[in-house]
C-alpha cells in the first residue's frame, strides 16, 4: 500500500492505494495514531451527556452540540434536555463497543 497526495481545488487530499491493483483502500490509517475503541465507548456510556466520546474521536461539532445542550438545555428544561442527550451518549458508547461506529472523525478505524 502507498499513501499518494492530490491538490485538487486548493485543498490536499490523502488517499492509500494498493500497490498491486491501485484501488481506494477504505478506513485505513491515514495519519496520526488510531484511536482505542474501548476508551472511546467507556467515556461515550459514563460521559456520553458532555460529549467526550465525541471530542475524543475528533468529531467537534457533535461534541459542542452534545455540551451546549446537555448543560444549557439541561437548565432552562429542568434536566429533560440532559437526560436525552444522556441517553444519546450512551447509545453511542454501546455502538462504539460493538463495532457499529468503527471510524474516527479524520476516517481512521478505531484499534480494539
């Protein structure tokens, strides 16, 4: 495999080929370290109502909704608004552990 850089609309694409047919090969490392799995749906199920998970993996702007909401929506409804978004995050542990949500926000998959 061989990772080949493209400039297209002014923006630097990454792609990973292999070397024998040339194909796309998908959810590969494509930078930095991969993220853990475990960590990533342990801190979705105990943290899941902040977003941590969500930070973790790299995915920001579901982080900040699940944050803002959580604690802002959490106040003016009286804890409803928290508790949803609680239940969201543990969702989204219990699909990390099993392997439903298998990438990180740059595309990298999550090592077990």
């Amino acid at each position: 495999m061989k990772i080949i850089a493209v400039i297209a609309e002014n923006k630097l694409y990454r792609a990973l080929l292999c070397v024998n047919c040339g194909a796309a090969v998908k959810n590969a490392a494509l930078s930095g370290e991969q993220k853990s799995k475990i960590a990533a749906g342990l801190l979705g199920i105990f943290l899941g109502g902040l977003g941590v998970h969500n930070f973790y993996l790299g995915y920001t702007t579901k982080a900040v909704i699940q944050l803002v909401v959580g604690l802002v929506g959490g106040i003016l409804t009286c804890g409803i608004a928290a508790l949803g978004i609680e239940i969201w995050g543990l969702v989204e542990g219990i699909m990390i552990l099993t392997g439903s949500i298998n990438v990180d926000g740059n595309g990298n998959s999550l090592k077990d």
